[in-house]
C-alpha cells in the first residue's frame, strides 16, 4: 500500500479499513512516495492514531508541520508520517534473522526492505511471527521471504 504525501488521512484510514473488511490484508504500513516514485517516507497505523487522539501534540511527536492543523480531517499523510531520514532499512539480501535483531535492538515497529533498484516491502514483528509460525528458517533472505509469502 503507498500514498502520496498530499493524500488526505481520512482517505487513508478509509483504504486501511477496507482492506482489513474485505480481506484482502489488513495493512498497518504504507510508504510514502511523491508522483515521481521517489520514496520520501512510511505512515503507520499509530500515527493515524496518534492524530486523532492528539493533534495539538503532534509537533512534538513528528518533525513536520503537523501543529498547523486542528481537526485530523485537515491533515495530510505528509504531516504525520515518518521522514525517509527516520526510517529503518535494510538491504533485501538480509537474512531474517538480521533483520529481526536490529528491531529489537532500534526498538522499531517495522523496516523498509530496500536498495537502489526500487522498495521490496516492509517487514514487521507481526510479520516475523507469521514467519516462524510458518516454519520459515532464520538465515532465508528477505527479499526471497517477501516473494514467497502469502498475502
């Protein structure tokens, strides 16, 4: 799932839930791209929740202009989402175990999988889990993971 940085967050939210209804996946992470394909961030669930339980206190939770806005139906994907600088990636020839490691270590929710030919996915706990319950070895790789899994 990818948004552009002018896409309205009810808009958002509205996409999450109805992938959650219809089963095709319940996706909690999306990246954000320009027009130009340019990855320029990731937007999470917790962010949407974080504007609409406090919007007046977004500024100190995001570095953007998020303050400027009062009502989360004014707000834009650009104004909580997580800048490209502060997002953790990793190289698709990772292996799992790597990669879930440095998660724990950053105490990060998810990972962008990517290098300079384009973004692979975004992995997380939640992904993990259903990694090991699906017997899937530590040391594959995650670009091959990526591939491989069921959506």
């Amino acid at each position: 799932l990818s948004f552009s940085p002018c896409t309205m967050l009810s808009e958002v939210a509205e996409q999450m839930v109805q992938n959650a209804i219809s089963g095709n996946f319940a996706c909690h992470h999306a990246t954000v791209q320009r027009e130009d394909g340019q990855f320029c961030g990731v937007l999470d669930s917790q962010d949407l929740v974080k504007a609409l339980c406090c919007p007046e206190t977004l500024e100190g939770c995001h570095p953007l202009h998020a303050a400027e806005h009062h009502e989360m139906g004014d707000m834009t994907v650009q104004d909580v989402m997580k800048p490209r600088d502060l997002v953790f990636t990793c190289s698709p020839d990772s292996a799992m175990k790597d990669v879930l490691r440095m998660l724990l270590l950053t105490q990060q929710n998810s990972t962008l999988i990517c290098d300079e030919n384009g973004i692979y996915g975004i992995m997380t706990p939640r992904d993990a889990v259903r990694a090991f319950a699906d017997g899937v070895l530590n040391s594959v790789g995650i670009a091959e993971w990526l591939r491989e899994r069921p959506t």
